[in-house]
C-alpha cells in the first residue's frame, strides 16, 4: 500500500472514531439543595473529555462557568416561561440578548451554544396539555429573536420531547404514530424544524418502560444477548431502545418526514430509589447503550444511521427533583451529588476510569442519629417530618437503604434533613430525640451523606417542600410504621 494512501486511511479512522466519541454529551442539571459549584462541574466535564451538555436553563452562573471551556452548549428555556414567550416578540428579544447573545463568541473566548431547547417535555401527558398552545409560538419568537440577532445560522431552536409523544398500540415500531390530540401542534413542529433544518429532540426511556410495563424484561432494557427478540414484520427487535426508536422512526414518517434527523436528548439509569435501580444494573444498561451507539449499526428501520447525538441522563443526582414519577427521580447521575463516580463507562476518556470531581469542600464530618436514651414514642412522627423537606428517596422499596433496620432508617431521615439545613444545631433537636454525632452511621451501600460547603445552597421553605415531597412522605411512612412495630 502506498505511504500517502495508509495515511489518508488511518486519518479517516482518527476521525471517525472521534467523531463517535462526540456524539456523547451529558445532562446538567442543577435541582440540587447544594449544587456542586459550577466551576467544579465545568471542571469534572472536561476531565472527562465530554464537549458536549445539555442545560434545562440559562443559569449565569453555569453558563459563565462554560464560557472559554470548548464544550458545545444546549441553553434550555423552562416551560414556565413558554407562555410569556409566546405571546411576546420582545420577551423572546430580551431572551435571546440576555441568555444567549451576551455569552456568544465567535473567537471561542464565549459560550458555544449549538441549540436552545425551547420546553423541557412541555408535551408530557401528565401535564394535561397546560403547555401545548404555547410551544410554537415561543420557538417561533425565539427564531425571529435568533434572526435579529444575526444567530439563526449558528444557533437551532428544537423541543425536547418525551417518548409519551408517541405510540404503538400493539407495541410494534411499524405501527407507531403521533399522539391524536397532537396532531396539529407536531405538524407545525416538524414543518418548522424541517424548514430550519433542525433534529428531531426525543427522550427515551427503557428504565420507565420497564418500570411501567411488565411486559418488558429486565434483560431487554439492558441491551443483553440472551434477551428475547421482538419481531415486526421481518425486523427484528433485541433492545427496548430500537423498539422506541424506530416507534419515532414510523411516526415521523406518517407525518411525512421520515428524513429526519433524531437527537437523543436524555437516555440512562438510575442508581437508587427503586427496584432494579442500582449502581450496577446502570453500568450494564450505560456499556450496553454505548457499545450500540459507537458500534453505529442503528436500528432495524434506520440502519447504520444511529442518533445524530446522545445525550446521557445525568451528569449528576439532584436531590430536589420532583419525584411525581418515582422516588428514582433523584438518582440518574452517572456521578454522585459530589461529583464521584458510581460505577465506570466511556464518555469520552478512553480506556481510563472516570475522573472524579477534585477539590470539592464539605461541610464538616458530623451527622445526626437518633438518641437511643430518650423517650421513642414519637420518634416516627419527628421523622416523617423530615422526609416532608428531606431527601429520603434511598428509603424506598429496592433503595440502596432500605434494608437498614429500624430506629437506622429514623437517623437517616434525621440525618438528611440535618444536611439539608447546612448542620445547623437546632435542625437536629426533632423534640430532643436527635443526637450529633462525629462517627459516620454509614451503613453498607446505605450512605448516610455530608453535603457539599456551598454558598449558593439553597434551603427551601418547608411548605413548598412538603408539597413537592408529600409523594415521598406518605410512602415512606408506611414503611417506617412497619418497622416501628
């Protein structure tokens, strides 16, 4: 073979290979009472070797921190503010300057932000459609903002959407469509994102489905060889993520763009907080979803043409993410509040493991435990009274603290709500019962935590919290009862 001729190939193969790595991004998400300092995370993303992230927001703080790091940016808009984008020209003007202009640069010096995600699964059937009529008018606002600002060809707007978007009755890919009652408002999305050529955004979930479909098996989800395959006409189906790929395939084809391009904007496993929620079970799930997506054999219906990108859900667990859908909900990250590993995959950084967070402060090495020596009578009333604010989602059946016995389940309670308030003394009193410790109550994989040294910690106000976690509250009790007796 002649040198000139060995070289073009083995660059060709240089290429393609790093082009399979930066396929991969991350979420970030940031619904944490004390978030890993942004810096730290902008540090812990480079490290290893992710350049690509998704935000849910325009946070100042985040984006700063991004500014100059060559990490490729999704700014997200909150589904709050779609109404008032909608139906204003000048709030998406003053949208687009102050969330997205200022940070821009063409010198690299800036933030690079690829796409704004207008909604975070505004279409979600559990929202009731409260978000529906406003969606394409605040992407078309946004795109009129991107237009004046003299973006519109460097910056796409998309709307991540949900797999609950769409269907297949019989469960078969070649028989998947749009949701009816969103007929009308995915023809005007498709139609605009076509014009604008802009990806398809879904988010997928195997752990959901399994959760929510018991005839799903374990081995389906987790892209494992000996799983039962799935036929569909003369394709065949070994994987839930091919199933609902290709279910988006066949609708986008119905509605008459099957040439589409699909980005995968959330996609992993949880960690904790429920029944085959565990660290090890997400390594299986992460290596196999990543040895698929770097092997590009796509699926049945769109083969050798695998998403576009991928986004893996999360960077991190964030303990105050609403647990409407389960209390799994707060343990997605593939790091720790803390920025540490839970188990190893390949972002980015090769053969190597993945790098933990450096550097992070914590509070001091003190928990709160329940006192032994005093009167137990009403120890589970004080402890339902924390989970109301606290995170006690490890709690729940097939948790990774499940299985600690009874009054070590009421420290835990007590302890997380202890962290919560920054180890204040008072917010281990619950009536005397509580007790600080400097011996760590650790039990097992049941790991009784010290929160992250934070100046932009946020406690928030016990009634908003007892609503958003009264889910979590009523649950557990139960369980604390049982033991209790």
């Amino acid at each position: 073979m002649a040198p000139r001729l060995f070289l073009v190939l083995v660059l060709f193969a240089v290429s393609s290979l790093e082009l399979g790595v930066q396929g991969i991004g991350v979420n970030w998400g940031t619904s944490a009472s004390h978030p890993l300092p942004p810096p730290k995370v902008v540090e812990l993303l480079k490290s290893n070797n992710v350049s690509k992230v998704k935000l849910f927001d325009a946070d100042p703080l985040v984006l700063e921190s991004l500014s100059g790091s060559g990490i490729n940016v999704i700014a997200g808009i909150p589904n709050s503010m779609l109404k008032s984008l909608s139906s204003s020209k000048k709030a998406a003007e003053s949208w687009v300057h102050d969330n997205l202009t200022r940070y821009f640069s063409n010198g690299g010096a800036g933030v690079q932000i690829e796409y704004i995600a207008v909604g975070d699964e505004p279409f979600l059937q559990s929202y009731g459609g409260q978000f529906q009529p406003f969606v394409i008018g605040a992407m078309t606002n946004i795109q009129i903002a991107l237009i004046g600002a003299k973006l519109e060809n460097k910056v796409k707007v998309v709307v991540p959407c949900n797999s609950d978007a769409y269907l297949s009755e019989s469960g078969l890919p070649s028989k998947g469509h749009f949701r009816p009652d969103l007929n009308k408002t995915m023809t005007q999305l498709l139609t605009f994102l076509s014009k604008n050529r802009s990806p398809f955004f879904v988010n997928i979930s195997p752990f959901v489905s399994l959760h929510q479909n018991k005839n799903i098996s374990l081995d389906f989800a987790l892209f494992e060889e000996g799983a039962h395959a799935r036929k569909d006409n003369h394709k065949e189906y070994k994987n839930s993520f091919d199933v609902s790929f290709d279910t988006l395939a066949t609708a986008l084809s119905q509605a008459g763009f099957s040439n589409m391009d699909i980005v995968v904007g959330q996609i992993g496993w949880p960690t904790d907080g429920a029944i085959n929620a565990s660290s090890s079970i997400a390594e299986t799930f992460m290596k196999g979803l990543l040895d698929h997506l770097h092997g590009k054999v796509g699926t049945p219906l769109r083969p050798q043409k695998p998403p576009m990108e991928t986004y893996i859900f999360s960077l991190l667990d964030e303990d105050q993410r609403s647990i409407t859908a389960g209390n799994f909900e707060r343990h997605w990250g593939v790091f720790t509040f803390d920025g540490q590993a839970k188990y190893h995959i390949d972002l980015g950084q090769g053969s190597r493991n993945l790098v933990n967070a450096q550097g992070v402060e914590y509070l001091p090495s003190r928990w709160c435990v329940v006192n032994n020596n005093k009167d137990m009578s009403n120890v589970t009333a004080s402890s339902l009274q924390a989970c109301a604010v606290a995170d006690c989602t490890a709690l729940s059946p097939g948790g990774s603290c499940f299985n600690i016995s009874w009054p070590g389940n009421i420290s835990y309670a007590f302890n997380s709500y202890y962290q919560q308030h920054d180890q204040s003394a008072d917010s281990c009193d619950f009536g005397g019962l509580g007790l600080i410790t400097t011996v760590d109550p650790s039990v097992g994989s049941c790991r009784f935590a010290v929160e992250i040294l934070t100046s932009i910690s946020t406690s928030l106000p016990s009634t908003i919290l007892i609503r958003t976690a009264l889910l979590t509250a009523l649950y557990i009790s139960l369980w604390l009862v049982e033991f209790a007796w």
